[in-house]
C-alpha cells in the first residue's frame, strides 16, 4: 500500500493494551520455564499480539523486532511437526518482523525475513488453508518493498504485480468484497512503475487503484460513507496524488487536476474524522513539493512564479553533486524529480524545455548506472537519445552535443546488460556526432571524442570485430597522448583506459610483443593516482590489468606482470561500492 511499511495513522494501540499484553508475556515465560510443552504455544501467540502491539508504537519497533523474532523462534521450533497453526503463527510473525526492520532501516534483514515470509505462505496456500492467499499478497507486497529498498527493483515489479493478480482474483464480484485490498496493491504497482520511470504504465495503473477504491466505497467525489476507514482513506488520497502528480509529470496538467481535487476532498473527510491521518497525508503532499492552500486547495510549493527551467538547472547541478561526493542513491532522487518538471515543461513544446528534459533523463542514467541500477540507467538513456532525435534538426547546435553524450552513454548502458551488437550502433553515432563537434571546435570537442572512440573500440571488441576494434583504439590513443601532454590532470583517466584496452586490442590480434609498452605505461600513470571518481570504472580497468598480467606472465615478461598486478589489486581495493 502506499504508506510503505509501517500501519496506517491512528491506529497504534493504547499503552493500557500494551502493558497487559507485556504482563500477560512475563506470566507465560515463567509458566513455560517449567511446562515448555504445555505453554510454549500459548506464549508464541502472546509474544506475537505483543510484538504487534510494539510495532504500532514509533518509539517501539526496536523493541517489537525483537519480541516478533522470539516469537518467530518459537513457531520455528514448534513447525517441526509440519502441523499447519504453528506454521502460520510462523509467516505472521516473519511478516510482521519483517515490517519493522524496514521500519528502522535495516532494508537487507527485512528483505530476508519478508522473503522466509513469502516462502512459508506458498506453503500454506498449498494447504489450502482459508485465508491464507491473501496474507500471500500482502507478504508479496511487503518484499517487493524491500527489494526496492536494496536495489532490486525489477525483481519487486514481479512480486508486487504477482500480489495484484491475487487480489483481482479474490474479489467478490456479487459483494464487492476484497476491492479495497485489490486497490492498495494497484497502488503499489503504480507507484513502482513510477519509480522505475514507465510512468503510462504507472498512470494506467494508479488510475485503475484509484477507481478501484472509489467503488470500494461506492461514494462520488466529496462524498464519503462512514463505513470506510481513516486508513482506507488516507491510502485513496495517496493513491490518487501519485495519479496526479503522474499525469504532470506527463505534461498532462489538465487531466491531472480532477485527481488533485479528489486528494483536497479525501483530506476534508479525514480531517473532520481523524487529525493524525492529516498529518502523513500532508507529511506526503510536503515530501513531493505541494502543499494545501487556505482554500484547501493542493498547489505545488512556489509554484507561482517560479521559472522551471531554473529548477530544472538546480536540481541536476545538486544531483551531479551529490553523485560527486559519492552520495549516488540521494543523486538520483533529485534526478528523477528534475525528470518531472522537465516532463511538465517539454509539454508546452519549447525547445529549451526539451532539451533540459534530455540532459536531465542523460543524467539520471549516469547516477543510476553508477549506483548499479543498470536497467533503469538504460530506460533513461534511451529515452534521452531518442527525445534528441526527433528534435536534432529542430535545432542541431543545442541538441547534437547532447545527442552524441547520450548516444555514447546508451552503448555502455547496453553493454553493461550484455547487449554488445546492439551498442555498436549508438557508440558509431556518438563518434561520428563528436567528429562532427571537434572539425568546428576542437578545444570543446576533441576530448569527447578521444573518449568516444575508446569506447567504440571495446563495444567492437565485444562484437568480436577486432581489427576494427584495434583501429579505432590506435585513434583513441593517439588523441588522448595529444589532449594529456596539454592538460595532464584533466586527461589522466581517459588515457590509462585508452592504453589499457589497446594492450588488449592487441593481445587479442596476437601482436604479443607490442603489449608491453601501452600496459607500462598505463601502470605508471596508475601510480599518481589520488582519488577514484564514481562515474570511473576502474573495476573493469582492474579487471584488464589483472587479465593483462596473467597474459603478460605467460608470454615471460615477469617483470611487467607482476608491476601490473599489483596495479590491478590496488583499484580493486579503492573501487567505490555501488550505492555509495
């Protein structure tokens, strides 16, 4: 459901429930101290309501995660029999724990837990226990949750999007039963989809939650029956601001103002109902930029006024950033906001706003190629090379720099994903756009092209066309010795790369003995080196100079194999982490 993880607002249970609960606890252990047989169950069902009880207290779920894990330990004694309570009392209690380990952050523990959760429901729902499909959805929308939070998004879409399909099946189509359920995992799935930047997927999705919840309450817009919950609630008017902000960042603003007013008439009913469901529901209006006029109105925060290019412009500098310092995961937010605006203000047809639109997707797909998100890199760059496509001609001079850095960077997305055949094509593009770049300006240009054509080489390589491959190399090399004798510091990585995978281009034509000379030299350079920049891949570079030894050993150059594995073991050592 859209809060996340965590219960819905309002509904943390009362310290008097806890304390008997706590006291009911204490009096079962000292009873199972002496009868374990006879009162182990019965203190699992209470460390479980206790353990419930503590993870709706925000000042307790430390303590909950603890109480649920006794709990869990139990049950795992007691399933030893395969008897079919013990092992149920066994998923809620990994379910629920899993629940307040993301909580507190500990995404890696809660994503094991939540997955020995989902697990040990597929095996009650083989039994054919009543009920049990649907705490299977809700076990499968809670490890989609912590997938996502530890990077693994496309295996979250498929746990999310399998619970949806449980819950559409569960509907009663006579009662109507079940539909509520049904649009909390709708909501989920759309707000994935969102995450991972297929917004008409995510739209048709969050539109469809969004009716859903209406005909669970069977009420119009405005108009609420009291039978529906403050939770229910509070989910619906989340569900449809994801709608609304989906359909701006779509450029559709007029469609997505319906939206924003069912959000304003949902956050009325749950103001003259329950004014701590107010606060998440405002709490996530804040997060996202809106806020809520004195008309009760939402409106976007400085929205008046406000030049979105502007916005735009800042968003990406303090992405950029905050990806420069390593902060990458946080780079990306930004990022993804930016990509928002740009959406909103492309719709208006400008060229200028397209064009922002396409650096920012550009540069979205680098941080997130940095942070190891490597499928939503490449949905983002290839969105970026063919939004300047069709506007290349509408105006060249702003757009074929962009193109050809976004070209560029759309092979090495393809490659990292094992499509070598098809990154040729774009990595061709970028050289022949920065040619085009350098002949009128080579000190801009010479550079990127240089680059360009390093990176062409090893996605020949990659296709097995290595003569091609050495060629193209030779050039990249011979541009990158030019640009490092100009402006050693700026150059540095570029020509360590470019040396290093001509050694291999080499190697790769048997030309053996000329594989010393590029492979020293790129050591020696090595040696200078103070800092590892994220955008850098100097874990491939470390995985040449490691192959270049082994090769270099064989062939009997001892000397150079051993100083180039030791450069090798030095980068793998100073590599950053992706995510970090």
């Amino acid at each position: 459901m859209p809060y996340g993880d965590g219960e819905a607002p309002g509904t943390g249970a009362g310290t008097d429930a806890t304390d008997e609960a706590e006291r009911t606890v204490a009096a079962l252990r000292r009873a199972a101290a002496t009868d374990p047989a006879g009162w182990l169950p019965e203190l699992a069902y209470a460390l479980l309501a206790l353990g419930s009880l503590l993870a709706g207290d925000p000042d307790r779920h430390e303590e909950s995660i603890g109480v649920l894990g006794e709990a869990a330990g139990i049950y795992r004694g007691l399933a030893g029999g395969e008897t079919d309570t013990p092992l149920v009392g066994l998923a809620v209690a990994s379910h629920r724990q899993a629940l307040s380990l993301g909580v507190v952050g500990r995404r890696e523990e809660a994503r094991t837990v939540a997955l020995e959760a989902v697990g040990l429901w597929r095996r009650i729902v083989e039994r054919r226990i009543e009920g049990a499909r649907a705490e299977l959805a809700t076990a499968l929308v809670s490890l989609g949750n912590q997938l996502a939070e530890t990077g693994r998004h496309h295996e979250a879409l498929d746990r999310i999007t399998e619970a949806v399909e449980i819950r559409r099946s569960l509907v009663d189509p006579a009662s109507g039963a079940g539909r509520k359920e049904l649009a909390s995992a709708l909501g989920d799935l759309g707000i994935k989809l969102g995450e991972m930047g297929r917004q008409t997927e995510a739209l048709d999705a969050l539109r469809a939650a969004v009716g859903t919840y209406r005909e669970s309450g069977a009420v119009g817009l405005g108009s609420v029956e009291g039978a529906r919950g403050t939770g229910e609630l509070a989910e619906h008017a989340a569900v449809a601001f994801a709608a609304a902000r989906t359909l701006t960042g779509l450029g559709r603003t007029r469609e997505a103002q319906p939206y924003f007013e069912e959000v304003a008439a949902l956050r009325a009913d749950l103001t003259a109902r329950e004014p701590r469901a107010v606060e998440f529901l405002d709490h996530l209006l804040a997060g996202h930029g809106y806020r809520v006029t004195r008309e009760g109105g939402i409106r976007r925060e400085g929205a008046e006024g406000v030049d979105p290019l502007g916005e735009i412009d800042r968003l990406n500098a303090r992405g950029l950033a905050l990806a420069e310092s390593g902060r990458v995961g946080l780079a990306a937010d930004g990022l993804a906001e930016a990509v928002t605006l740009g959406r909103a203000a492309a719709a208006d047809g400008g060229i200028g706003s397209v064009v922002a639109l396409a650096r920012t997707l550009h540069n979205l797909g680098l941080v997130r190629a940095w942070a190891g998100r490597r499928a939503e890199a490449l949905e983002a760059a290839d969105e970026a090379v063919h939004l300047c496509r069709r506007h290349l001609f509408a105006a060249p001079d702003a757009v074929r720099p962009l193109l050809a850095e976004a070209a560029d960077s759309l092979g090495s997305r393809l490659a990292v994903l094992g499509r070598h055949r098809d990154a040729v094509a774009p990595a061709t593009e970028a050289v022949a756009l920065y040619r085009q770049l350098a002949h009128t300006d080579p000190d801009a240009y010479e550079g990127e092209l240089a680059r360009a054509l390093n990176n062409l080489g090893v996605r020949l390589t990659d296709s097995d066309r290595h003569e091609e491959a050495l060629a193209v190399t030779e050039q990249a090399v011979d541009l990158q010795r030019r640009l490092h004798r100009r402006d050693p510091e700026t150059h540095f990585a570029g020509l360590v790369h470019a040396l290093s995978n001509l050694a291999l281009r080499l190697a790769r034509v048997e030309r053996s003995d000329e594989v010393v000379r590029p492979t020293a030299e790129a050591v020696r350079l090595l040696r200078s080196l103070d800092r590892v920049h994220p955008s850098n891949d100097v874990a491939a570079l470390a995985e040449s100079l490691a192959w270049l030894a082994w090769y270099l050993r064989k062939r009997g150059h001892r000397e150079a194999a051993r100083d180039t594995a030791r450069a090798a073991e030095d980068l793998r050592r100073r590599a950053p982490k992706p995510g970090r």
